[in-house]
C-alpha cells in the first residue's frame, strides 16, 4: 500500500475558492483508477489558502499509472500547480483504519 499526503498551499488567496473546486474534481476523478483506494481532500479551517490531500494507492504501479494518465497530465498539472505551491509526503502508516 503506497500513502501519499500532498500539502497544497494556494500562491494568491484570491485563488483558494478556485483551488477547492479544482481539487475536488481532481478528487473526483482519481476515485475512479485502477488502485485507488483513498483520494480526499481538506481544506484547513485556520489557513484558508492551505489543503491537504490523502492519497492511498495500492501499489507503486499504480501511483505511476496515475501520474502518467489524464487527470494528472491533463487535468491536475495545468489546472492545479499553477496556482500552488506542492510539498509532497510520502508516507508510512502508523495508524489506519
């Protein structure tokens, strides 16, 4: 199982309403591959220009597929990274459900 936690911070708070749009239709879209079990996103009460994503996948194969496919190539990266700044964490689960 491959966990992926992106943090999203929005480069103009202007933008964070745009941001949340897009990223749910990222959501949406990515909830549909092949070894996706996890795709959600939150949008912090304290910062508004900050999201998180939580990703889970079933393998490395599969994060791959999805880098390489339509919503991220097509969709994500002209759409989304424009408007942010990306820190990704890969990560080991401690605690899952």
């Amino acid at each position: 199982m491959i966990y992926l936690n992106v943090l999203l911070t929005a480069k103009d708070p202007a933008d964070a309403g745009r941001v949340k749009e897009l990223l749910a239709e990222t959501a949406r879209r990515s909830r549909t591959e092949p070894g996706c079990t996890r795709f959600e996103v939150y949008h912090s009460q304290v910062d508004r220009r900050t999201f998180l994503l939580v990703e889970r996948w079933d393998s490395q194969a599969h994060v791959d597929a999805h880098r390489a496919g339509a919503t991220f190539r097509e969709f994500y990266t002209p759409n989304v990274l424009p408007l942010v700044e990306r820190a990704p964490h890969p990560s080991d689960a401690v605690a899952v459900d």
